[in-house]
C-alpha cells in the first residue's frame, strides 16, 4: 500500500469509530475507555504496517513470546 493508502485508512477508522460511539452513547464510562484504547492500538498497529509492512504481524509475535511455553507443554 502506498502512502495513498494512509488518508483512506484513517477516514475507515473514523468511520468506525462514528459509528460505534453512536452505539456507546449510553454505555458505562469504562467501556468508552477501553474502546478507545483498543482503537487506539490496532490504529497505531494499522498505520505502522502501511509504513513497512516487513514489520511481523501480531501471530509472529505471539508466536515469538509463547513458542518456547509450547514446545515445553508438549514434552
């Protein structure tokens, strides 16, 4: 994706987020809080991919830290 991509994801972001915040409304001030921090995340996670997608997706790296707890487990 090149850097026209960026614009097009952020306006898919904010789309999103309009969207459920319309549904949050009524919702308990914890649930914005952890809505917002998982936005936040997989938009902070979305625009460095589109930056340099040779960054390891998030299985690689849950695969990195618990591989080892794996192979220990099957033993």
């Amino acid at each position: 994706m090149t850097s026209k991509g960026v614009p097009l994801l952020m306006l898919g972001c904010l789309l999103v987020t309009i969207y459920q915040w319309l549904r949050l409304r009524s919702a308990p001030r914890n649930e914005k809080i952890a809505y917002l921090s998982i936005l936040a995340l997989c938009w902070i996670l979305a625009i460095s991919l589109v930056i340099n997608p040779q960054l390891p997706g998030p299985s690689q790296v849950i695969e990195v830290f618990f591989g080892p707890l794996g192979k220990l487990i099957d033993k």
